[in-house]
C-alpha cells in the first residue's frame, strides 16, 4: 500500500480542488453572476433557465462522485478495495453518473423537438456522449471489481 499513498493523497487533493470549482460554477449559476458573463445564452430565448438547471444538476452529480471516489479511496488507503463495502459505492457511482446520463439524453431531446439553437444541442449531445462514456467504463469497473472479490473469497476460502 506504500506505492499506492503518494497517488491516494495527490488524487485527494485534486479531488478537492475539483469539488471547489465545482462549488463556485454552482453558487455563480444560482447568483446569476454565470448567466450575466455568457452573452450567448441571453441571445437564444429559453436557453437561460435549462442551462441553469443543466449547470446545478451536473455539478451536484459531479460533486456526490467526488465524495464517493474519496470514500473509494478511504478503502485502498486500508487494503480493504476488494469487499462488499466498496461495492456499494462503486455502484453509488454508476448510479449518479447513470442519472445524470438520462437527464441529459431527456435535456437534449428536448431541445432538438424545442428546435433550439444548434450550438446548444451540440453541447448537449457531447456531454451526453461523454458522460454515456464514463457510464460505460464505470460498469466495467464495476464488473472487474467484483471479479476480483469473488477471486479473493475464493482464495480466502481456500487458504
């Protein structure tokens, strides 16, 4: 675990200052500050309140990852990644990243039979697609996961 603790505390203390920034495009969202400095989402009418909504959801999905990604870490920090209990937050993760896939694909299909602006179902399309991609990866992560614990159960068993 000695070669591991260096990477846990370095990916900690950039989770954090990802969780910070995530924090400030939240509250400059809600203040309203965000929407008065992007020009072009007062040029394209309606856009304003989904972007908003799309911008706190996000965050707050991206923001529970993050705390269930240093909770993971919490357990290779101990030795105890291979075990039920970190299961359940892996699948804490798939779930949120999950959700904000669908509310983004309900999002975009919105807006293309809205017939929105173009540029803002692009945005909408590449960060489903993105997120579709980190959903993907997550449940292969998932499922390698969980072969491993069976491998040490079965080890444990053995032995």
């Amino acid at each position: 675990m000695r070669d591991s603790t260096a990477a846990v505390w370095s990916l900690r203390a950039l989770l954090l200052v990802l969780f910070a920034i995530f924090v400030v495009i939240e509250v400059s969202a809600l203040s309203g500050d965000l929407v008065e400095r992007v020009d072009v989402t007062r040029a394209v009418e309606g856009i304003e309140g989904t972007a908003l909504t799309v911008t706190v959801v996000v965050s707050a999905c991206v923001q529970a990852v993050i705390v269930c990604i240093w909770r993971l870490l919490g357990f290779v920090a101990g030795g105890e990644i291979f075990s039920l209990r970190a299961m359940g937050w892996v699948n804490a993760v798939v779930a949120l990243i999950g959700g904000a896939f669908l509310f983004l694909l309900v999002v975009l299909m919105l807006a293309l039979a809205g017939g929105s602006d173009p540029v803002w179902q692009f945005a909408l399309g590449l960060a489903a697609t993105f997120v579709a991609v980190c959903s993907l990866l997550m449940l292969v992560m998932r499922t390698l996961l969980r072969r491993a614990i069976d491998l040490r159960t079965d080890m444990e068993a053995v032995i």
